[in-house]
C-alpha cells in the first residue's frame, strides 16, 4: 500500500528518511490507547452523523478485531508505515477494506497522537500512586516494628542526635506522601483531551468534543486548538515528579547501602534482593539499591532531554516533537521497575536492633540534651555549649563516652551537674524528650504512623475511584 499521505508527492521516501524519521519502534507502545482513542472517535461520527451508521458499525467491528491481535501480539508492525496510527489504519483497511479509510475524518495524527499519550499517562499515574502507596505501607510496617529501636540520626553524616528507627524511615513516608500528591494533581491536566483540535487549527466537521471527552473518560476539554495539539506540559510535569521520585528512592537507596555494610551493620537484606561477588565468595552486594541509585540519572536526564526539545518550538506541532515518547517510556519503566522492587525489599529488610543500640551508646549524640540540662539550671546555652564541648573533648582524649564519667569529672567542669544526669543521657531520655509535634518521641512516632494509615485509606479511595475512570 503506498503511503496514506501520499497523494501530494512524486517520489518514494528515502529508505534512510523512511528508517530515521520513523516512530513505530517505540510509540507501538500507544496501540491499545491508539484503537481506544479511534472508537471514541468514530462513535461520535455516526452520533453526529457525519458517516452512516453502517460505515460506524463497519469500522468499529474492525477496530476490535485490530485491537484483539494487537493484544495477542499478531500485530505486524512496519516502518514503512511510520507510526503506530499509519499502522493501526493500513490494518484496519486490510481488514475492512476503503471504508477504514474514512476513520480519520474530522481528525489529524497531531490531536491523536496527543490523545494517546494522554490516555497513556492517565493511566501509568494511577498505577505509580499505587506502587508509590505499597513502598509506604512496608515502610509503616518497618516503622511499627522498631518503635523501640534507637539509632543514631545524622547530619553531615556524622552522629547528631538519637532518634527511633522508625522516625527515620517515617520520614520516607512522608516523602513518597508529597509524591502521590503531586501526581494526583498532575492527574487533573493529563485528564484533558485534545482530540478534535486536527493539525492546528479545529475541524469542518461539526463533530462532538465533549462526547468524545466523555466517551473517553476525560474531564475536561482543551480550550485552544493551537495549545491541544503542541502542549507537552503533562509529560514535562510527569517526567519532572518523577525524577523527585527517583531522587527520594535514590536517597533511602543510599542509606540502605551504608547501613548493610559491614561498617554499619544496621540492616540486612533478604537474599532475594542481592547479588554475590564471581571471585569474592563471600560478598553479598546491595544491587538492587544501587542499580535504583545510578538509574535515577536517566530519569533525569528524560526530563532535561525533552525540556531541550521544546524549549525554542514555534506553534503548533513541529517533527521535534516525536522525541517526547522514548523518555516518557523509559521513565516510566525505570521508575516501575524501581517501585516494583522496593517495597518487598523494604518488608523483607531484617533490622539487626542491637548493633544500632550499640551505635547509640558509643558516641556523643546524646550531649545535646546536656547542654539542655545546663540551660534548664540557668546557664545561658552559648556558656552550656562550650562546658559540653570540653566534656566532649576530655571524653575523646581519655577514651571515654558521656555515661562513662562520674559525677566528679562532669563538676568538673560545672558545679550545676547533680545525680540527675545520668538519667536525661540515657537514650530512651534522649529520644523521648523530643516529645513535640513530628518530634521523635515515641508517641508523637506512633501517632505519625496513625496518620499515615489513614492517608492510605484516603489514597486507596483514590486508587479505585481513578481505576473505575479508566476501565
């Protein structure tokens, strides 16, 4: 069949024009969406009248014929035929004769291939909040599980503070909490359809974008014919949440390698989620965490690729465009992939409470709350703060910790430490103390985890809602 556009021309495309400018190998990903976004379309033909309702049913009958191979992977795609709408309408032709032909009335490839991409996104963004609430709910049960473990918490990746366990891994929740709410928002513009906006500029056609809009589930319409078929915000807002995503992922990957290593020893993976060593018998690798960690700079790069790509576009759809699918496809397997492991990785993550507690009474993470101790006995804090920094100091040269001193070395160093001292130092004290809203007391913990169950239960109401939109 020569080509569906080819009326205009006088000869055959290039072979290399026909390889290079061809977009089948990677937006065949959109066939489902394609064939979807097709019925919509041409039921509203036949509702406005604009074809017979023979020619509808006709094309319909073979819209799902076309739909059904493509889902049994009998499909046989072409790059001669460009793209996966050329390929879906030489199938349709083949398989219903001239009236496919007529399919694309009322319609160009610029708003059906936007129309696609939309009905893709809509799609994948209720999926990741589902993956991104399954990282949550292990992470909680993780929380709930070490409400008595103490671990040192850090800055600058020397020990600061004694903080719960679950506090720490408590504020991943949070993270991935700003994550679903970002994608839930970015859900209210991928929900807007372009179809009926042609190359630029509307139809003749005295077609029906609201019924198609609600044939096609989408909540509202695209206002601007121009802005339908060029805008690629939604992709932009997707690829830009989820490298935050990946960022957060990246992070708590890091920590997860530091603490499985032997010089931590805080966490131990499950087997399932490591790999070992071809010459080093003994090695038991973090890779999954640290394929996630290096993986999130192609999720950038996605981003910063397509931002490149549109950056100095006129209106409406220029060829540059086409370079919006492949890293809106990479992304979206690299960050499933990502989330797909992590939470069992997380539930099956064994947590060695010991050692932490080991961690928390050899070092000084704990003088904070002497300086307190002084302030609360009236010693202005900058005063209370260097008394400890000597403390700290003549701990380090005699190889002692804080609890090792006895009540004469610390009057020592002020007359104001009594008895009393060595209760606020212990750990528990220490990390009980915090007791104010998002503190690290083991109630203000607790209550964070009662929060964050509930968010779920409001997410998962979300989920099923968005779900039902889409079936």
């Amino acid at each position: 069949m020569s080509k569906l556009w080819g009326g205009r021309f006088t000869k055959q495309t290039d072979q290399l024009v026909e390889e290079y400018t061809a977009s089948i190998t990677f937006d065949k990903e959109l066939a489902e969406e394609d064939v979807r976004g097709s019925l919509a379309h041409v039921t509203m033909l036949g509702k406005q009248e604009i074809l017979p309702a023979e020619d509808v049913e006709t094309i319909k009958g073979g819209l799902k014929r076309v739909l059904e191979r493509i889902r049994n992977g009998e499909l046989d795609y072409s790059v001669s035929d460009e793209d996966i709408h050329m390929n879906i309408e030489k199938a349709l032709i083949e398989d219903i004769g001239p009236v496919g032909g007529k399919l694309h009335t009322g319609r160009s490839r610029n708003d059906q291939v936007a129309t696609d991409m939309h009905l893709y996104l809509r799609t994948r963004v209720v999926e990741f909040v589902g993956l991104l609430r399954n990282l949550q709910e292990a992470l909680i049960g993780q929380a709930r599980e070490n409400l008595d473990t103490i671990v040192p918490g850090y800055t600058h990746l020397q020990r600061a503070q004694p903080i719960l366990f679950a506090h720490h891994l408590m504020a991943y929740v949070s993270m991935l909490g700003r994550d679903i709410e970002r994608l839930q928002d970015s859900y209210k513009r991928i929900d807007t359809l372009p179809l009926g906006a042609g190359a630029l500029a509307g139809t003749t056609f005295p077609i029906d974008r609201h019924f198609v809009a609600e044939q096609l589930g989408f909540g509202r319409v695209y206002e601007n014919s121009l802005d339908a078929v060029s805008d690629r915000d939604f992709i932009l807002e997707f690829l830009s949440h989820a490298s935050i995503i990946m960022m957060h992922l990246s992070r708590l990957s890091e920590e997860l390698i530091l603490w499985s290593s032997t010089e931590f020893r805080f966490v131990e993976l499950d087997d399932a989620f490591c790999t070992g060593s071809s010459i080093m018998p003994q090695k038991k690798n973090p890779d999954v965490p640290e394929l996630v960690r290096g993986k999130t700079g192609r999720v950038y790069g996605n981003l910063v690729g397509l931002l490149t790509v549109l950056k100095s576009l006129p209106l409406a759809y220029n060829k540059d465009m086409q370079e919006d699918k492949e890293g809106m496809f990479d992304t979206v397997k690299t960050m499933s992939g990502a989330l797909r492991l992590f939470a069992p990785m997380i539930a099956t993550m064994k947590v060695n409470k010991g050692q932490m507690r080991e961690a928390v009474n050899k070092d000084f993470s704990n003088a904070t709350d002497i300086a307190d101790f002084l302030v609360g006995k009236g010693l202005p804090f900058r005063q209370a703060h260097e008394v400890i920094g000597k403390t700290v100091l003549y701990c380090i040269e005699n190889n002692k910790f804080l609890l090792d001193l006895t009540l004469d070395e610390f009057k020592g160093f002020s007359e104001l430490f009594d008895e009393r001292i060595y209760e606020v130092l212990q750990p528990e004290t220490v990390v009980n103390a915090r007791n104010v809203y998002g503190g690290t007391a083991r109630p203000q913990v607790e209550a964070a985890i009662g929060r964050a169950t509930l968010a779920l239960d409001s997410v998962a109401v979300w989920i099923e809602k968005h779900t039902q939109a889409e079936a």
